[in-house]
C-alpha cells in the first residue's frame, strides 16, 4: 500500500514489497530493450535507406533487363551468360565501367540491408507465425541480393568469374559431401518450388498490391501485363534451373548443374526450345520493366 504524499496524494515512490514496472508492465530491462528495437527500426526506416533501397531494385532491375536481351541473342547465335555474373560483365565493359560497378555494389548492398531489417526489425510486430514466414523470405533475399553486390565488387577489383562455373563446384562440393545427393535434390527442389510461386504470383496478378495506386488505370493495365509476362517467364526460367539440381544428383553428375545460364542454353538443343527462350528473354525484360516502375513507385 502507498503512504500518502505531502498533500495526500499517494507517493510515487514504491513500498519494499513491490517491483518496479514500467506503465506498460514490461520490466526496466524489457523497456529497454523495447527501446533499442525501436531506435533500430526507426534506422531502418530512414529516408537514406530507403532510396538506397530503391536503387537496389532498381540495378536489380537493369539486371533483369540484360539478362533479357543476352537470352534473346542467344537465340540468333551471339554469345553471352543469361545470368547476373553475364550482365554485370556486360555493364562493366562500358567506359565508366568501375564506377558503375561501385555503385552496383552500393545498391545492391542497401537492399540487402533492407531486407535484413523486413525480415527482423520490422517483422517483430508480427504474429508468430508470419513473423517466421518474413524471416525466411526476407531473410533469403537478403543473401541473394548481397551476394549480387559481392559480384558488382569483385567485378570492381578485377575478379571476374562464371557463376556456372561456380554452381557446378558447389554442387560437386555438395554431391561428394555426406547425404550430399539428397540435399541437392532438397535445394532443387526449393528453387522449383519459388519458380512455381512467381508463376502462381504473376498469372494470379497478387503483385498489384505493390503499385495499388495504379489500379483502374490505363498505366495500370500495362504494368498488370508487364509483370504477368515477367513473374511467369522467371519463374519457368527457376524451374528450369531447379531441373538441373535434380538431375545432377539424379545422375551423380554435378557438372550437369550449370545455374541459369546453362539452364536456358539447353532449350537450344530441343525443337521448341529456341522460341521458348525467345519467350522467356522477352519476358525477362518485361520483369525488368515492371521491377523499375516497382523501385520508383512501390510501397517500401
């Protein structure tokens, strides 16, 4: 019980029998805590990151784009990687090649740091359950997109290499380890499994949510069919790449697992193949279209 102030009043302070608690009944270390995650939060949503962030979409944008036009080349015979070491090399050999690069690595880095805070910070509010489905989804971007900025900053210092080169030494790494077959069929299969999302994602339009604000309108229309064409053209070329997992463990032959590049390169050697990468290049570009009006207009 409180004993009375000077005026009457109950005295702030608190009786030897009772704990100290903040308003909201957290604990002075819980409130604390509180506090930072807050303070972290409010970081993350700072103007600076956010344009950052939108940049990232943006280079990831211009990926897909070149990733795009070198699938379409393939078809008449011109060489190149459909892949994002391929249209890296391709934006690095212009003048400004370097900075470029820099740049490239800045953006990419932002977002990956972007997405670290969606899948923590920013999830905490959450429900359990979605708190743990943001963690995972946020939190794999993250990595792609970091890694991407990895290779805009080895292209920067001079180290250039092929990601299809680099699959297969994975892969072989991963065949010859213990349980190393199941676990590629395992990683196979979870990038089949994302490819049939983004086909389930643009054929069903849910990423209107993301330029809601376009809706009903004319511009709206050609984003709707920009990002139908470009979700579902990903996410066959996903499946694709999934199909190589599973066959190089299928076959006990890690060099098949060539990654995207070699993934759309072996359409050529089927009858209807050319025109499916034809389909498939001209979507990219079409994703890469929809993903630069989503970094300039799109919810953050």
């Amino acid at each position: 019980m409180e004993s009375p102030g000077p005026n009457g009043q109950p005295s702030s302070g608190s009786t030897a029998g009772e704990s100290s608690v903040s308003p909201a009944g957290e604990t002075p270390g819980e409130s604390l805590g509180a506090v930072v995650g807050g303070a972290a939060e409010a970081v993350s949503d700072s103007v600076m990151l956010d344009v950052v962030a939108r940049s990232g979409f943006a280079v990831m944008a211009l990926l897909h784009i070149v990733i795009g036009a070198i699938a379409v080349a393939l078809v008449f015979g011109a060489p190149g990687q459909a892949e994002p070491t391929g249209a890296i090399e391709q934006l690095a050999a212009n003048p400004w090649g370097p900075a470029v690069m820099w740049a490239g690595f800045v953006a990419c880095a932002g977002l990956s740091l972007w997405q670290l805070s969606e899948a923590t910070l920013r999830a905490r509010h959450l429900p359990r359950g979605k708190r743990l489905g943001k963690l995972v989804s946020s939190g794999f971007l993250s990595i792609a997109y970091g890694s991407v900025g990895l290779s805009f900053a080895g292209f920067a210092l001079g180290n250039r290499g092929d990601s299809g080169d680099s699959t297969r030494d994975f892969s072989t790494v991963l065949v010859n380890s213990p349980y190393g077959a199941p676990a590629l069929v395992g990683l196979g299969l979870t990038v089949i499994g994302i490819g049939v999302y983004f086909i389930v994602k643009g054929a069903g339009k849910r990423f209107k949510e993301e330029l809601a604000h376009f809706e009903g309108t004319r511009r709206g229309h050609v984003i709707s069919s920009l990002g139908v064409a470009g979700h579902i053209a990903k996410g066959l070329a996903l499946i694709l790449t999934g199909l190589l997992f599973v066959i190089a463990a299928a076959t006990n032959d890690p060099g098949s697992s060539t990654g995207l590049d070699g993934s759309l390169k072996a359409l050529q050697d089927h009858p209807f193949g050319p025109a499916l990468l034809l389909l498939i290049g001209a979507g990219f570009i079409a994703y890469g279209a929809f993903a630069l009006l989503r970094a300039r207009f799109g919810r953050m």
